[in-house]
C-alpha cells in the first residue's frame, strides 16, 4: 500500500493512472466507421456548427440546412457547449464524425478526472480513484453515451463535479481565486443542458448552504454572488434569447405526445433489480427497451455509505453528516424518476420540460459516485498488507461488472462524412426533430424541400442567387411585370431584407410564413441578412465583457506562476 500511495503522489502518474482505468468505458468508440445511436445528428450539427464559423456567425445560432432547407434557429436554442469544444477538434483536423468520437473520450476522462478532483478533498486520493471510476462506469452514463447519445447531457454531467468542487472551495477559504471557477463551472453546465441545469441547481444549492452552515462562512456570500452573477454573463449570449425569444419558435411539442413527462416513469424493479440492457426506447408503462439501472454496485455501497457515516461520526463529525445529506438527496432524486413523485411533476409545471423523469438519474450517478469514495474509511480497517489488493480488487470487480455497457449496438464501418452527408441520409438529418424549434411563422414542418432558394411567387419574372450562406443571401431580380418576389427561407426575428440597399418589410405567405416582397416590374438586388436583435446583442455584449475578464485574470495568474516557476529553478 505504502508503494502504491507513493506512486500516485505524482499528479501525472495519477492522471496516467485514471486515463489507463477508464479506457474500457471509450474502447469501442476507437474503431473505423459510426454506430446507430438515438439522436442521430451529433455529426450534423457538428457541421452547422463548422459551417457557421466558415460564414463568420459567431455566436452559431441559424442552420441554412436544417428545417427541411428553409432554414433553422438551432443554436439560439439548443446548447452549443459540446460543439465549440467540437469545432476546435474538426479544426485540428478530424472529421465531423471523428470528432464526435473524440468528443465521446473527452466526456469520459473529463467526468472521471474531474471527479476525482473533487471528492479527493473528502475521501483522499484512494477514495478520489474510487469515485472516479463509479462515475464513469455508472450504468446511465453509458445510457447517455452509447444508446441515447445525449452528448449535452454527458457533457453537464462531466461539468457536476467541477461546480461542487469551486463552491466548497471558495467557501472554506473566501478567496477571490475560486471565484472565476465557480462562475465558469456553473455557466459550461449552463450551456452544456438547459432542463438538467434547472435540477442540478438544487443538488447545488443545497452543497453551498450546507458548507455555509458547517464552516460559518457567512461572509462569502458576496463573492457567490458574484460569480452567480458572473456565470449569468459568461452564459447570457445562449441564456438570454432562450428565455426572451422562445416565444417565437413552436415549443409545445418538446412537452406533449411521446414527450409528456408521464410516459416516462421508472419502476423500482428498473431503478434497483434488473439488468437488462437495451438499446431502444423509452415506452409507455413499466418496459421499456433501454435500462434505467441505478447500478448494484452502485446502491449497494450507497447504502454502505451510511454505515460508514456512523463509523466516523466522532472523530468526522462533518463528514459523517455530509454523507448523510448526499445520500439523502440522491434518494430524493431517484424518487424523482419513480411514477410515486407525479405529484410533484403536476405541481410543479416548469418539471415537464425536462421530459424524461428517468433524467433525474444524473443526479443519482453523481451522489453514488461521491458516496462510493467512503469506501476508503472501510479499507483502513485491514491491514497494510491488505489494503492494496482489496483496493485493486474492489477497482477491478466495479470495471469488469460494468463494462459491458460500454459498447455500440452495431459497428458501421463504411460510413465516413460523404456518406452520412448525402443521399437519404442526408434528407434524414435535415428534417429530424423539425418541430422542435420550428419558427411559428409556419404553420406546419414543410412536407418537402423548397424548390429553389427564392422564386417568383407571383407574377413573371427571373431569378439569379449572387450569393447564399447561413447568414446573407443575395439575389439579382428581374420583374416582367408587377409581382411577389419570395425568399424560401423561415422568418425569424433578426432576418432583414433589402431591396437596392433600401430596408424593406416583407408580408408572409400563410402556411410558412416565408417572406415574400412585392416589386414593380424592373430589375433589383435583393438581400436578405441574419443580424442579431437587441436581446442578443445584449447577451452577446456581457458575454464579451465577462470572457475578457476571466481570460484576462486567466492569463494573468499564468503569467504569475510562470515567473515563479522560472524564479525558482533558476
């Protein structure tokens, strides 16, 4: 044991380490082709994401491809974390679906190492390692990954950590540092997943009061309230048009039918007992065709936790009660996706947005994973000789008992970029989800493709594309006689359209709600212009100013240690 504690006092041998133990969980990913999964359109929207900086539409928000070809506000709804963090991969050089295979490897070492970083402050580095790996190997993350394919939900549940680290640690010791963490954590799991940051933000604001209380540190609360404040910024280019322009967009669909949170309920039988493992859907009533396992492991050594809570309760008084708080939670958020808590759904209208109650479970894999820790106050019990093989043993049984859910359904080995962007395919990912975000302007999703970027819509006439992207379209119009010229792309606020460089407002065609523009018969330069409304100019003006800030404190702390690192080997 004193070899192996010797060992991990390395941070890189640590690092190495935990990289080698959650190579089982990413290993099918590493293989040619692409894997069936649920939402089929990480690659798509990787592209929209690549096509957006190619046309200078930073931040994303509008899809010239989606919607069926008429175009799609996406990004300004959707969280785009996942796929910033994309786009510097596709940059490096990998291809769309590469990079969501890169994507995939990030998500899992960054869930494991972040983990460690927190509950090593509780349980040390042994315990660190424990938790770490129950993170990334729990059941329902290897749903989220290699079934569902919730890659912002993976994401926020990658972020979890990193959030409930920062505020304990600006909390015990009031430093100004940990505040740019704290406000940074909360805003990547703020664009990571609009539903899961609704609920994690009370597993979160129950850590911090419980810190306050236990450490007395009533005098940071300023500084929380900065870095709140802080994340709003950082966040707000995303957040802002979310909340103040989603009236503009059909939303009712994301709640009702296959979506009405009341479908979707689990049984004890699912959270606790089986282990079924499936790769299909959600069903109404208690089957379903994937699993929504909390893990035996799991709840077993949760449960564990609680005797340990009791072992330790004299001599770490704190630590005894905060294994009781989380274990409490964890219980309460598991309740959560049972069909016994559709009380509180029905009372609480703003729950049905998250859709799935079975999404309560990142919350639950997050509180076993941080019980499991705990462990370590049992392994102290053994001797010397003891405690390392029982570590490795109980590491190894947790890896092996898992790792079969950590795969594909199916291996495509012929699909590359070409293929998945062309042919049905293609027509596939351009219509799926359509209503989502639809544009209300539009009565009902278009039940093909448009013919033709703009035409004549009445009267005769030609027309010529100049130019098309996501965010400018210019075209050249000549009017035989007095007619409608229409641009066959959805309305949306911040589309503005002009005729020989003069601001024209366009009427709309009732089923679409496409915008047409009526001309005299001659010949005009039309365009049409993607620019931002006062909303988003707002969110992206504090989104600026709160970047600048924290790069510029950044790298000014770097520089700081730089010089110190200098300073000292010299």
């Amino acid at each position: 044991m004193k070899k192996f504690k010797s060992f991990i006092k390395s941070p890189i041998a640590i690092v190495l380490l935990m990289i080698a133990l959650f190579i089982p969980a990413f290993m099918d990913t590493i293989s040619v082709g692409y894997y069936p999964m649920h939402d089929d359109l990480q690659p798509m929207r990787q592209l929209i994401m690549d096509k957006c900086f190619r046309d200078g539409q930073i931040p994303c928000r509008w899809s010239e491809d989606l919607g069926f070809g008429f175009g799609y506000p996406l990004f300004n709804f959707y969280p785009p974390l996942p796929y910033y963090i994309g786009q510097i991969i596709h940059w490096i050089g990998f291809s769309f679906i590469d990079t969501v295979k890169v994507l995939v490897i990030l998500n899992f070492l960054i869930s494991g190492l972040l983990m460690y970083l927190l509950t090593k402050e509780f349980w040390g580095k042994l315990g660190g390692l424990i938790s770490a790996v129950f993170y990334v190997y729990a059941p329902y993350h290897a749903v989220d990954i290699y079934v569902r394919a919730a890659m912002n939900e993976a994401w926020a549940l990658a972020f979890f950590p990193l959030v409930f680290w920062s505020i304990y640690k600006l909390v015990i010791t009031n430093k100004w540092t940990f505040v740019p963490v704290v406000s940074l954590s909360v805003a990547l799991v703020m664009l990571s997943h609009n539903p899961i940051l609704l609920i994690f933000s009370i597993f979160a604001v129950s850590w911090t009061i419980f810190w306050l209380i236990m450490k007395k540190s009533w005098k940071v609360l300023p500084k929380l309230l900065v870095s709140g404040i802080w994340a709003l910024g950082l966040a707000a280019f995303f957040t802002l048009p979310v909340i103040f322009e989603q009236k503009y967009v059909h939303v009712e669909s994301l709640v009702i039918g296959y979506f009405n949170f009341l479908a979707h309920f689990t049984t004890l039988n699912q959270l606790f007992v089986s282990r079924f493992w499936g790769y299909g859907a959600s069903l109404f009533g208690p089957v379903d065709d994937l699993s929504f396992q909390v893990g035996h492991i799991h709840w077993v050594i949760s449960l564990i936790s609680l005797f340990v809570a009791l072992m330790i309760l004299r001599k770490k008084q704190t630590l005894s009660i905060l294994i009781v708080l989380i274990f409490s939670m964890t219980a309460f958020f598991t309740f959560m996706s049972h069909q016994q808590a559709s009380f509180i759904w029905e009372a609480i209208p703003i729950l049905q947005y998250l859709q799935f109650p079975w999404r309560f479970l990142t919350l639950t894999i997050f509180g076993t994973s941080f019980l499991a820790g705990s462990m370590i106050f049992l392994l102290s019990g053994f001797s010397v000789k003891l405690k390392t093989p029982l570590f490795i043993m109980f590491i190894g049984f947790t890896i092996f008992f898992y790792k079969d859910y950590f795969k594909w359904e199916k291996h495509w080995s012929w699909v590359n970029d070409a293929h998945k962007f062309s042919g049905e395919l293609w027509k596939l990912q351009i219509t799926a989800g359509i209503f989502d975000y639809l544009p209300k302007g539009a009565k009902l999703p278009p039940p093909s493709p448009p013919d033709g970027d703009a035409k004549i819509a009445s009267g005769s006439g030609q027309v010529k594309k100049i130019y098309k992207n996501s965010i400018k379209q210019e075209y050249s119009v000549k009017m035989e006689e007095k007619g409608i010229f229409q641009i066959n792309t959805f309305y949306f606020p911040g589309w503005v359209y002009k005729v020989d460089g003069v601001k024209v407002e366009p009427v709309f065609e009732q089923e679409l709600g496409l915008p047409q523009i009526n001309l005299d018969s001659g010949e005009y330069k039309v365009t049409a212009d993607f620019t931002n409304t006062p909303i988003r100019n707002i969110g992206n003006g504090m989104s600026a100013v709160s970047w600048i800030i924290l790069l510029t404190l950044g790298g000014y702390k770097f520089k700081k240690k730089l010089i110190k690192f200098r300073h000292e080997k010299n």
